[in-house]
C-alpha cells in the first residue's frame, strides 16, 4: 500500500512540476510518463484521465487540513477560529503551486466543460463537509443547509482572493477570510443564538496560523 501512495504522489507531483515550467493545458501524461520512466498504463492503474490528478491535488490538501484538526490546542478555539484554521490550512497546502493551482481552476470553468464542471461541484461540496466534520459543527435540518451554503461561499470567495493574493505568507487572504467569517458568526449568532466571538479574543490570523509542512521541496513558480 505504501509503495502504490509514493507512486501515486509521484505522479501527482510529475504532472504538477511539468505544469509549474509550462501550463496545466499544457501537461500531457505521456510527458508524466516519460519523466518518471513508466509506461501509460502504469499512471492508467492509478487514474483514469488526467482530470483525476487535480481532484488528488484538491485530495492531499483535505488531508493537510485534517491533520491541522488534530492539534492539541485545536478543539479550545471558538468556532470561527476553528474554521479560519481549517480553511487556511488547505490553501497553505497548495501555496507552493498556487500559479499551477490557478490554471487548474480556471480550466474546469471553461464553456463547454460540464463533463469537468459537475464533479468540481461535488469536490467543492465534499471539502466543506470535511470543514463542518473537523470544526465540529453539529446543525442539522434547514440551520446545517443554510451554514452549508454560507461556508461554501466563504471558502469560494476565500479561494478565489487567494489566487491572486501575493502578500507574505498570504496575509491578505487571512484578513479576508476573518472579515468574512466574523460577518458570518454574527449574523449567526443574532439568527440562531451563535457564540458570539470574544471582543477581547486575539484574532485567528493572529494566534493560530497552520503550518504549511511541504512534503516536496517547493517547485518555483
């Protein structure tokens, strides 16, 4: 199993080095194969199009934000907190690639590409779940669909501003996202009764900043 997960990550970061020195149109996994020195039926065992290198891609940054949630000292944050850790999490992960990461969106929003379209929504759809399930959110019924759609606006609109975000250590994509989610907790807590973040509380780009821990040496943009 292992040796299949180093294989895996391999070509996921073959197509992504090749992406980051041409395009993400430009990757062809005939050149992925030709730089790992396997055949195409050797990647074929693994995925089925090239398609499925992004969603491994989007994948190993679940993975990245999952691991934030197991911090001893994750579960003593607010709820806002919680999530602003969470979502920065994920983007950190892909922060070395961001200008390859850039390309892979705006390819599945081309016109004419619902085949793409549809399961980028779902993948959008599974990431937020993974966020409400790490930050412990409990609603259920209309209070879980109306927090779903919120969170999965923040997390597009926090997406999209960091794309473009050049600031050190995306400082700007942190304010942001606390802008946002601060807008989002107290229009909760004055619907719903929400936990009302502390006005003495340090804010969470300031106290609790993941760790981006890249498992490969950065490839430049």
């Amino acid at each position: 199993m292992a040796e299949k997960d180093t294989m895996r990550d391999a070509i996921v970061d073959a197509a992504v080095a090749i992406g980051a020195r041409t395009s993400w149109e430009a990757v062809r996994l005939y050149d992925v194969a030709a730089e790992l020195d396997i055949s195409l039926e050797d990647i074929r065992s693994y995925f089925r199009e090239k398609e499925d290198l992004v969603d491994a891609w989007f994948d190993r940054a679940d993975g990245v934000m999952l691991k934030q949630a197991e911090a001893a000292d994750f579960i003593e944050l607010v709820p806002q907190q919680r999530i602003h850790c969470l979502i920065m999490a994920w983007l950190d992960a892909l922060a070395a690639q961001r200008k390859v990461t850039r390309q892979m969106i705006l390819a599945k929003m081309e016109p004419g590409h619902i085949h793409i379209q549809v399961p980028a929504v779902m993948r959008i759809s599974r990431t937020v779940q993974w966020i409400r399930e790490a930050a412990q959110r409990d609603a259920t019924f209309l209070r879980r669909a109306l927090e779903e759609s919120v969170l999965t606006t923040i997390y597009l609109m926090t997406f999209f501003f960091w794309m473009r975000d050049e600031s050190p250590g995306s400082s700007h994509t942190r304010r942001f996202l606390d802008r946002n989610l601060s807008l989002a907790m107290w229009v909760g807590q004055a619907v719903y009764g929400e936990e009302k973040p502390s006005a003495t509380r340090t804010p969470p780009h300031q106290i609790y900043l993941p760790a981006h821990v890249p498992t490969k040496e950065p490839i430049p943009k």
